[in-house]
C-alpha cells in the first residue's frame, strides 16, 4: 500500500456528537500533516448502518474504495466487516475498543491492521486520585457513568475504584454520555428522601458533558429548596476536550477533568509511520490521560 495521497475513511457513530466532532477535525488536521485525505462518515448511532456503509466502500472499485478505514465501531468490534477489509487488502484501524482479531488479521492482510485506544482503566485511576485530593478525610461521592455494559465504563469504574480512598463513600448514577441524562439522573437522586443525610461533596462522572448535567441539576434543585449545601459541591469529569471540559475547568464550572487525546489524529500518526517509515504498528497502542490540572494544584473540598 502507498501512503501517497492515501485515502482514509473515518466512520463514526454521530454527527451531532461534540466528541465525535472533535474526532473528525483532529483526523483530518493530521492527514493534512501527512498528505492523506480524509473522508468522514457518521452511520447515525446505528451499527447496522455502520457495517452497510463500510461494506459498501470496501467492495467498491476504484476512487471509491479507500485504501484504509479508521472506525470507532458502534456495539461489536465488527469481525467480519475487518475480514473483509483484510481480503480487499483495504487497512482497519479500530478506536477506543481493544479487538483481539486485529493481529490475526494483520498476519494474513497485507494492509495495516491495528487498534488504538485511550487506556480507560488509568482514566479511571486518575479520577481516583483526584477524588482523594479533593476529599483527603473521605466523604461522599455521587459517580455518574456512561451506558451500562459499555467497555469504557467497566474499565474508568474499575480504575477508579482501585485508586480512591476507602473513606470514599461512592453513590453510582447511570448516565449515556449526555448532559441531559446526566441532569435527569442526578434530580432524581436528590429528590430522594435519603439524599439529603448523603449530600454529596463532590459529583465525579466519566465524561465532562454528564459532569455539566449533574451541575445543572444540583442548581435547579439548590434553587427550589434553598439548600447551602448543594452549592458546596465539587464537579469533575474526564476526556478534557479543549473547547469543552478543559475551558469548563479553566472558567471554574468543574474543578478537574482528565485530558484524553484525539485518538483519530494518533491513528493516523501510527499509520504513516508504518507506510511512511517502515516502523511496524503494535496491535493495540494505549492513548495515556493526564490529570489537569494536575493533582498537587487541587485543592480540598
């Protein structure tokens, strides 16, 4: 495969999405950096859509057919779709989802076939540690998390409870990643009769839009029952995007987040190594997050 003017398709799950947004432009300032073009798609949310659409583009002949896909796939890690790739000789690199077939795959395609993910479990230790500069007596924590069962959401949950403090007392709302889910999750639990002998000290949740959410809800209910304490509460969140969770935490409307970075622009990174360098790409490559701020220059709640 030549990497010149190398054509890449980036499917992602949803046009509306700020994170897939900021996915989409960081893929596409890095191929400029490299000479590829980009092409980015959205399947809607939809795994079916999403495997029809990649399907569609790797039977295709000519300029149509991409020499490399980039997918954050939506449910499963899509096997046979990447089989398919890897018979068309068309490149598969998955994020944010650790896929064990890509190195059998890569030992029968001659195309690159990798996985690139940020390491979620030390998200989740970080979380963890920031929780424990916030609260180094212990207290309570209200933790809102992503859609249940989700990989990212095991793996952040886990980390953090490996690193907090056991004085730590965590109360665990579910969200889906959205600040109005968030927002209706964290009502409803302080709506409840028994939240006001647990009121929380800081609301810790796994992306920075639920953290926002829970915020909202807390200054919605604070407002109609004249509660001091509510306005006492910390916020973090994670994936510190920078026109989002790392402005919020500069402006002073959450305390912390952890910067995860864009995973589309190392992939093509990893990518044009490999063709551009010979430098063969690993199977899986861990993206590393970083407090910010960083932990010394929190402050206790």
């Amino acid at each position: 495969m030549s990497s010149q003017a190398l054509k890449i398709v980036v499917s992602l799950h949803i046009a509306s999405s700020v994170y897939q947004q900021a996915e989409a432009r960081a893929a596409q300032i890095a191929a400029q950096k490299y000479g590829f073009r980009v092409n980015v798609i959205y399947a809607e949310g939809d795994a079916v859509t999403q495997s029809e659409q990649l399907l569609k583009l790797i039977y295709s002949s000519g300029e149509a057919r991409p020499d490399a896909i980039i997918l954050e796939p939506i449910g499963t890690g899509m096997i046979r779709v990447a089989q398919a790739a890897a018979k068309a000789g068309v490149g598969w690199i998955v994020l944010n989802r650790e896929v064990a077939y890509v190195a059998e795959l890569r030992g029968s395609s001659r195309a690159p076939m990798f996985a690139i993910t940020t390491d979620h479990l030390e998200s989740g230790r970080i979380q963890g540690r920031q929780l424990n500069a916030l609260l180094p007596r212990g207290g309570t924590v209200v933790y809102i998390q992503g859609p249940s069962g989700h990989p990212v959401v095991q793996a952040r949950t886990e980390g953090m409870m490996e690193t907090k403090d056991p004085r730590i007392n965590v109360r665990r709302l579910q969200g889906r990643w959205e600040e109005s889910a968030a927002t209706a999750a964290m009502t409803s639990w302080l709506r409840l009769p028994t939240s006001g002998d647990l009121r929380p000290l800081v609301v810790a949740a796994q992306n920075d839009f639920m953290a926002m959410g829970a915020r909202k809800a807390v200054g919605q209910v604070a407002g109609q029952a004249s509660d001091e304490g509510l306005g006492k509460i910390r916020y973090i969140g994670c994936d510190g995007l920078e026109e989002h969770g790392r402005r919020w935490t500069y402006g002073g409307l959450l305390d912390a987040t952890i910067i995860c970075p864009p995973l589309s622009a190392l992939a093509i990174e990893v990518l044009a190594n490999e063709l551009q360098k010979g430098v063969p790409a690993p199977p899986l490559t861990l993206a590393e997050p970083v407090s910010f701020p960083i932990l010394t220059q929190l402050r206790p709640a």
